[in-house]
C-alpha cells in the first residue's frame, strides 16, 4: 500500500500518535546472478537498506515480502525462502524523523528468482542499486545485520536468530 494513512501502521498511527509500536514485518535480500544484493536507498533515514515492510491485516510474511517488493522495486520475485528472524529491541527499535517509535519482528528472507529490472516505484526510496556484500554502503544497522546474518546462513545453513 503507498498510501500510508490507509495501511495498517498508517491507521495505528491515528489512534496512539507516536507511542512505541511492536511490528510484525519482513525484509528481504534479493541476489542476482553476480551475487549481488539489491538496495535501495530509503527516503526516511537517507541510507540504504533491503526492500522489505510490515504486515497488513490478514496478511502472511511470505505474502507481505512479495507485495513490498513489488510495490517498492516492480519485480515480481518467486521462491522466497526465510533465513533468519531478527528480533533484537536493540537492533530493531527506531525513532523515524517524524517522531515515531517502534520496535520491528522481521523474518528475514532470500530469493535468487526474479523478473523485471528494479525501479523506484515509491516514495519510500530514493534510489535502488545492486552491491557486493563485501562492499555495502551506509546501511541501517538492523539491515546491515540481515545481510552478515544471510551470509551466516550461507555459510552454516543453519536459521539466524539476531
């Protein structure tokens, strides 16, 4: 949903103003065929960080993951599989410019399977790239933990709790 004021959190927002808001949600590293890990660059903080939001009502993580990136990027991405599930208050709590606070519950997913070229279909980005995981830019450090926890992953396949 682009229109904040009608999406879940948007509607939340209302009603409590800036209160502390717990978050069920997902994020997602997308690898193309170079191993590259497509960014994007996020309106709110200036930095980057994965493709990725919260949950609406009624609606499953691997659904949301699938929705955002679309909505966030125009690729359609297929095989989604979850790595790991960063629930850290100390990695996941944020105060949003505007005054916002929350506290994030985020299954992590991959995907190698996608169609279409990224694009900036929101105002939630500024900008959408793909990097090297060994050369990321400025990140969020909560997104920043999802990519070494996905390279974790790889290396145990065993799921990261972070």
């Amino acid at each position: 949903m682009n229109d904040f004021t009608s999406s879940y959190v948007g509607q939340l927002r209302g009603l409590v103003g800036n209160r502390l808001l717990l978050l069920p949600g997902a994020r997602i590293v997308v690898e193309d065929s170079e191993q590259r890990i497509l960014l994007q660059k996020r309106s709110d903080f200036g930095v980057w960080g994965l493709p990725g939001g919260n949950a609406e009502e009624g609606e499953d993580l691997t659904s949301l993951i699938v929705r955002e990136v679309k909505e966030e990027t125009g690729l359609d991405i297929f095989d989604v599989q979850p790595f790991g599930f960063g629930s850290s208050p100390a990695m996941e709590s944020f105060t949003y410019p505007n005054g916002d606070r929350t506290q994030h519950f985020c299954m992590n997913f991959y995907t190698r399977e996608f169609v279409g070229s990224p694009k900036v279909m929101d105002d939630e980005s500024l900008d959408l790239s793909w990097y090297s995981p060994v050369e990321l830019p400025e990140m969020l450090p909560n997104m920043e933990e999802s990519v070494k926890a996905y390279q974790r992953f790889l290396q145990s396949n065993r799921f990261q709790m972070f």
